[in-house]
C-alpha cells in the first residue's frame, strides 16, 4: 500500500506547542522513476518467474510477479527491452505487497526491488531507457 504525504504549511498560532516537523517522513528517492510496462523475468537459480516492471527508476524498480520470489536468494532479472538487448541485472528485494489481480489469478506480488553492482554500461541503458 503506498502513502501519499500531505504536507501543511504551518498556521501560526497563539499556543506554546513545538511544531513536530521531525514526525514527517522525508522524501528518500535519490532517482526519477517513471511509469512503465516492462516484461520480465525473475531468475534465482533454476526457477523463473514472469513478470511485469510497472515504476523503473535507475536504482531500481517495482514489478508485478504471480507469485513471491524467496527473499532470501540471490536472482537477476532480465529486463526485455523491445529495441535493444535484454537487459540483465543483479536486485534484491526492498518490500512487498499483496495485489488483487485484474485477471483471473487470485492476487499479484508487487516486489520493490533495487538494483545492484550495475555496470557502467547498464547504467546507461536504464538512463536511455528512463529518458
């Protein structure tokens, strides 16, 4: 479930209160992400699964698989990228969540994932790709 923050400004008043500023998270994405429908395939040892990267950033990505990666394995993910090469990348996962699906599948996983050890070449490739 994602939170949508809603900041006030502050209304200046009369009473001895402290303003709690440090109760509001602050933003902590360090990329743009952009909206996107991406297939993919999640790879940990000899099993795949299929999937679909709906929010790409350079650092990482939020994808909707049919079933539940175990998190405590290593997995690359092949991004399929129509005009070029597929795209292969180390990620781990950062969260998850349960979906209801649109089809007739019980539920979808979203998996926020994050990139890592990107080569300086699939760097650039994610930065063409969100561009």
């Amino acid at each position: 479930m994602r939170l949508k923050l809603r900041l006030e400004a502050r209304i200046p008043a009369t009473s001895s209160l402290p303003c709690r500023t440090d109760l509001i998270p602050q933003a902590t994405r360090q990329h743009p992400r952009i909206e996107v429908s991406v297939p993919v395939t999640l790879v940990a040892g000899l099993d795949e699964i299929h999937g679909e990267i709906v929010d790409l950033s350079v650092s990482g990505a939020f994808i909707l698989l049919p079933q539940l990666p175990d998190p405590t394995r290593p997995f690359r993910l092949i991004i399929d990228l129509a005009d070029r090469p597929p795209l292969i990348l180390a990620a781990e996962i950062v969260r998850f969540d349960i979906r209801p699906a649109d089809d007739h599948a019980p539920h979808l996983y979203g998996v926020a994932v994050r990139f890592v050890n990107v080569s300086d070449e699939a760097c650039l490739t994610l930065l063409d790709v969100l561009c």
